[in-house]
C-alpha cells in the first residue's frame, strides 16, 4: 500500500472448491470419508470456510468498482472450526451422493496435541463488514459442495 496507494489487496482464507489438484480441505474430507479413514483435526483453530467461486466473483466486483485497499474476502461463518466445517462437508456430500464408508471418523484434538509442521493461528476467522456493506453474498454451501462433485 505505501508503494501503491491503488493497490487491491484481497486477504482469503480457508478456500475451497473445484481444482485440478483435489488437494484442498474439502477434498481431503471427501478422500478421508469414501476410503474410511480418520481425520484428526483440531477443535480449536477457527476460521472462514471460503469458496474460490465466491471468491473469484467478489474479486471482479471490486475490478469493476476500482476498488482499492485492503478488503477481507471470506465466507459467512467466520467463527467455524475445522471439525464443524468437516461435518458440515460430510453431510452436504452425503446430500449429493457421496457414500460414507463406515470405518470413517473424525476425532478432535487441541491444535498442541496434533504438531502440525506449520504454526497455525487458532481464531482466523476475518471479518466481512466492507463486502458485506456492498452486498457480496456467498453461494449457497451445499449447491458449492455438489459443484465439487460434479
């Protein structure tokens, strides 16, 4: 921003949807739950779940505007943990047709118990309050989860 004062800067988080590599956290829940193993996640590191669709829209909104600035582009619920977000992807996958194998599971852990390689912030959530003055609303979750399968 001090050398661009025009700049846009776009700050995302916990993106997921559709891609070539199928490496994202929704594809991992999906993986982890058609081959029935268990997903150790933390109970305690929160954030947005974020759509790269939504994400994408909002970004040319902002071109179209000339926007400038910092601006939080996230989804809806800043405050979601990444175990509620996995149940939350289990049960909009199993509502498109994805089967859960039954040796499936998901165990929750403190973030300390888990030492992941990288340091993890445990509250990421971003707030919204600019885009979502501007109306950016985010797409539905489950139509965004059968667009994943499809």
């Amino acid at each position: 921003m001090a050398a661009h004062a025009e700049a846009l800067i776009a700050r995302v988080i916990c993106v997921y949807g559709a891609e070539a590599q199928a490496k994202n956290f929704a594809y991992q829940v999906r993986r982890a739950m058609e081959q029935g193993q268990a997903l150790r996640l933390p109970s305690d590191q929160r954030g947005n779940p974020t759509y790269a669709g939504d994400i994408a829209r909002w970004l040319i909104a902002l071109l179209e505007r000339a926007a400038n600035g910092v601006w939080h582009l996230a989804g809806p619920w800043p405050d979601c943990t990444r175990t509620e977000w996995a149940r939350r992807l289990v049960d909009a996958l199993e509502g498109v047709g994805v089967r859960r194998h039954s040796q499936f599971a998901i165990e929750e852990l403190p973030t300390a118990e888990l030492r992941q390689r990288a340091k993890r912030p445990l509250h990421g959530g971003l707030l919204t309050l600019r885009t979502d003055a501007l109306g950016f609303g985010a797409t539905d979750f489950e139509k965004t989860v059968a667009e994943m399968v499809r």
